[in-house]
C-alpha cells in the first residue's frame, strides 16, 4: 500500500518548514531581536512600540464604532444608526488625520456608511 502524501506536513510538499516561518534561532526578521548601531535607529527602536500603540488605538475605536453601526443596521434599529453615524464617521476621520488609513479609505469609509443609513432609513 502506497504511502499518500497529506498537505498539512511539510515533508509532503517538499520543505523543510511551514511558509513564512523563520527558521529555529534566526533573529534576521524579527525587529526586536535586532541591536541598533546608531542613536538614530536606538531613537526609532524606542519610538516604534509607541507609534504602533497609537495607531492600533485609533484602528480598533474605528472598528469599534464601525461595528456598532453595521450591528444597528442588522437588527434594523434605524435610531440607534443615525446616533451611531456621527460617531463613527468621527472615528474614521480621526484615523485618517492620524495617518492610520489613507484619506481615501476614509472618504469611502463615509460614503459606505452614509448610504447604508439612507437606505435603511428609506425602508424603515
């Protein structure tokens, strides 16, 4: 009986490890196990955990408020979308002014949204 390969091994497909897996004790892909030879790069290795904090914060209250609104407008509560719009719209500006997402994306972020509270208000 011969032997069927299953693609859940690496064996089967031929490697010698899964895709994008650094191999066991390499540190050359990983930021943090880095070491900085300049006060530059010591200043941007400080400044990164930072940065990143902030901008997930101002990701997640957009999805956050983004949510909110698709989940009003699943249960066809039409008065708590238009509450919910406001905020939201708010949270999407608030992340493009802070870079977070490009200025388009906001832009159809709002326009997404704006119709899709129309729309339900129209129906309702």
């Amino acid at each position: 009986m011969a032997l069927v390969p299953t693609l859940d091994k690496p064996e089967a497909v031929g490697q010698k490890r899964r895709p994008f897996e650094t191999p066991p004790g390499s540190a050359r892909n990983s930021r943090e196990d880095t070491v900085a030879n300049h006060k530059s790069a010591e200043k941007r290795n400080r400044q990164r955990p930072k940065r990143r904090a902030r901008n997930l914060l101002h990701l997640s209250t957009m999805r956050t408020f983004m949510k909110r609104l698709r989940a009003a407008l699943g249960k066809g509560d039409v008065e708590t979308a238009k509450e919910t719009l406001p905020k939201a719209i708010h949270a999407v500006a608030k992340a493009a002014s802070k870079g977070v997402i490009h200025r388009n994306t906001a832009s159809r972020y709002f326009s997404r949204m704006t119709v899709a509270v129309a729309k339900a208000e129209k129906a309702a």
